[in-house]
C-alpha cells in the first residue's frame, strides 16, 4: 500500500470504530445521565490508537478488519475508563483531558467514578456477546481472559499503582520501565495480540507481533515523556511541563532529552525489525509505529 | 435435609468461597498495596449472600457445588468493589463497613479506586479462565455476558445512579423497585441464575428460579431498610438510622414500618412459591431465603 492509501485505510477504520462505539451507547437502557457520562468521554477524540492496532493486526494477516470491531471498542472503553478514573481529584486531579474539562468536571465526581465502572464492565459484555462462526468461542475466551489481564491487577492497575508509588522518588530506568509496559504498555500489547487472535496469527507471527507491540508500547511513552517537555500546549489539549512540576520520573530526566530521543528511535527500529520478521502485510502497522515516534499531541 | 445439616452445607460453603477467594489473592503478582488494599475488603467477612446463592443453587440441582466456585468467587469481587467504591467521600462518604474502616480511610481513595477497579477486572478473569469441561466454552461466555449486564451500565451501575439521583426526592413505590431490583437486585438474581447455568436447569427451573431470586432480591433490601431502623448498631457495623439522616427513600417511609414487614412476609411467601415450582432440592435455598427475612446484620 502506499501511503495515501494506508491513511484512507486507517481514516475508514477509525470511522468503523467511532461509529460502532456511538452504536453500543445508544443501545443502552437505563439512566440518561450515565451514559451521557459515558459517551461525554467515548466520544472525545483521541487518537484511537489501541483500535487502529487492533484492526490493522487484523487486516495485516489477510483478515477482514471490521471482524475486530466489537473488541477494539472494548479496548477504547477501558482506555477510556481508565482516563476518567486517572483524572480524578484524588488520583492526577486533571482539569483539561483533549482539551475539554475532563469527566469529574463536567458530571461530578461520584458520576465519573461510575462512568467508569460502567464502561470497564460493559467492555467485557461486548466480547462475551460476539455472535460470529469466524471468532470461535474458545477464542472469545481469550479474548476476555488476556483482556482482565491486561487491564487488571498484574496489568494496568499495576501500572498506574506503580506510578502513584513512584511518585517523589528517584526511580531507575527498569523501574520506570515497570510502569509503562504495565500503565500503558499492557494495553497497547493486547491491542496487537487481540489482532493476532483474531486473524489467526501463528505461533511464530503471534511473538513478532507482541515484541512489536511491546517496543511500540515504550516508544510511545518516551514520545508521550518528550512531548511533555517539547510540545505545544493547544496540540496535546492539557497542560505541558506538568511532569517536571509534579517531579514525575520521566525518560528525559533519566536519559537527558538526547538519549530520550536516542532511545525512541532505537524501540521504534526494533518494533520495526519484529514486525517484518511476522511476514504479514504490515503497511498499515509500519505507518502507525512512524506516527507513533513523531507524533505531536 | 434437617437443618442441622443444611447449616453445615452452607458454612463448608463459606469455607470453600473464603478458601477459593484467598487463593485467587494469593497467586497475583505485582503490587503489594494493591494486593493489601483488595484483600482487606475481600477478606472483611461479611455474610457471603451471593455465593452461597449460587453455590446452593447448583446444589439443587444435584451438581457439585464445587463446580460454581470459580463464579462465586467473582461474584463476591464485583460485590466488594461495589461496596469500595460506594463508601468513598464523593459518594456515601462511609467510615465504617462491616465494623471496620472502609477501604479508602486505610489505603487512601486513589488506592480504593484502584483496588476496586482490579476486583471488578480481576472477576472476569476468573471466569474467563476457568478449564474444566463441565461447564462448557458457551457457557462460560454466557456467565460471562450475564454477570457484565448484571453488574454494568444497566444492572448494578444502572441502579447506584438512580439511588444517587433519587437522594432527597420523593419516589413512587415503582421507582424504589428500580433502584433495588438494579442497585442489589441484579446481582442477587445473577448469582441464582448463574447457578442453574452451571447446574444445567431447565428452561422452566430457569425462569421459576429467577423468580424466587427477584423476590428474594427484594425481600433482602426491605430487611435492610428495615435494619436500618430497628437494627443494633454492633450487629451491622455501621450507623443506624442513616437512611433517615441522608433523607433516602425506604419501604418504611413509604409503607410504614409494619406495611414494610408485611410487604417484606409477602416477597419471601412468593420466593418460596417459585422455589418450590423450579421442582429442585430447595432445602438450603429456602433456608437461605428465611435466614434473609429474618437475619439482623
């Protein structure tokens, strides 16, 4: 594929999911004002990276992509919930998300936390209740089971815990490390896995496409560390320098900003590296780990 | 079965949950405060309800109780983060649970978030991973979807924002059922329900065991709201007369104390109406369903 059409397939992918999620909201019966809340932070934007992952793992082994669609709207809405639970006033206590006020702001804090729990667990509803020969139930399981872990207890809320922890204190690379494979690495890696599940990836293919994930996952947070001192506060839609003041551990600060940006390029060559040795149609996959290291917001 | 021996069953039950809980703890890898601030509210005690529900029901239908013990222990997860998340200050804003401080007062409300969110995560996992063939791949997706209704944005959830919503208002009869039939009731008739999926019911036990768990469902919340009035502050652990205090609708306000205790003799009357139609071995249900009428915490 050449890159406009990787870009025209990756635009009609993120339509697919935008408009699958706004199709799981509406269904949904009970009080107005929850899905509101819910729906308020669905349907804010954002890059829907994890989807794309999800979708062009997918198309990349030969699949048809919308088979992942109800898997990569579970996976948005636990990112999703775990953006409103990480805003809170007792957890980042951030006013602006995408540059709109975030959850807590705009429903109350007692409605947020349960926007949250509502989409955690209506994630999980969306996989269970696939309905599709292609994606066997043994399949499903995985799905579900390899998605609790990713977000559970050894997986993001690790990550996030290990953050909170962190805080304050000087932390070596590998600790630093610990909290981003889990925080936001996890995730990320079972986008790619959720993919390679559902196209039916082979064993070989599947450990490519993980160690893919797993250095675009680090990539991506090194970016995310750079941007909080280099980016424009209008792009990312929250505030910049907000690490350095909340004496956050940073790749930067470990690195200096050289080595960070050193070290970005090297996850993103090794991402590269693994994603050709899965010998699967890996343009669109390519294209989105080069957005990922330049990304500006 | 004699009593004598039903109350054996139900407390080797107990043992059993308390057991299977403890080791699900204990194999988690990653944080220790997490795993700390999980296990606390896990391991509070309480009266365990929900699994011995669907432990029994399983019983009933001459299966091994064994068998739901996976289920059961994630029942009681999405219990306890419920209960986690309901004490925090933005919402009931409770110190003590069950004679003990409440999560957040120990651990901190970011902790208490978080060791919600990985309890309720941590549930789906369990079932999802659960490789015995008695209980076949559908099935488990079924457990699944149906504990994700139950709990999520139109079970659970559903019902704690419109007891949030309904605070200081007053509500029809028909709109205190819906808060409880969703807030506790679901989960209740979930655990019932989930039994007979494991048990293998019929299609006419299924629906006459639903019945006996709605009714029981909301026998349960007239006790407590009864409790709430009556009930000796040591015996339930937290403030009586709260209810009251917080201006919250209850079946005494609107039916008067003794129309409450007949409304609550009517539901218990109908729920063993419908257990004795379901044709199962009811003998520890109904002694369940009396221990609700009648328990006083």
């Amino acid at each position: 594929m050449e890159q406009r059409e990787i870009e025209q397939f990756l635009n009609g992918q993120k339509r697919a999911v935008e408009e699958t999620l706004s199709r799981y909201m509406a269904r949904l019966r009970g009080p107005e004002t929850l899905r509101r809340a819910m729906a308020y932070s669905l349907e804010a934007g954002g890059k829907r990276i994890r989807p794309l992952l999800l979708l062009a793992t997918v198309q990349a082994l030969g699949k048809d992509p919308a088979l992942g669609l109800p898997v990569a709207a579970a996976v948005e809405m636990i990112h999703t919930y775990s953006l409103i639970h990480d805003d809170l006033p007792s957890m980042d206590n951030d006013d602006l998300r995408r540059g709109k006020p975030t959850n807590h702001k705009v429903f109350g804090e007692a409605m947020a936390i349960l926007a949250g729990d509502a989409l955690l667990t209506y994630a999980f509803q969306l996989i269970a209740e696939i309905d599709d020969d292609r994606i066997s139930p043994p399949v499903r399981l995985q799905l579900i089971e390899q998605l609790a872990q990713a977000a559970g207890p050894e997986g993001m809320v690790a990550g996030q815990v290990a953050d909170m922890e962190g805080e304050g204190k000087t932390l070596s690379l590998a600790e630093l490390e610990y909290i981003h494979r889990h925080k936001t690495g996890k995730m990320l890696q079972y986008s790619v896995r959720a993919g390679a599940l559902i196209g039916g990836a082979s064993t070989e293919q599947q450990r490519e496409l993980e160690a893919f994930a797993d250095h675009l996952g680090l990539a991506f947070q090194i970016r995310d560390d750079i941007l909080d001192i280099e980016g424009a506060e209008e792009k990312i839609g929250k505030r910049v320098g907000s690490d350095r003041d909340n004496n956050k551990a940073t790749y930067p600060a470990l690195l200096t900003l050289a080595g960070a940006k050193q070290t970005l390029r090297v996850h993103i060559e090794e991402a590269q590296r693994h994603l050709r040795q899965a010998k699967v149609n890996g343009a669109a996959l390519a294209y989105i780990c080069e957005l990922v290291a330049a990304r500006d917001h």
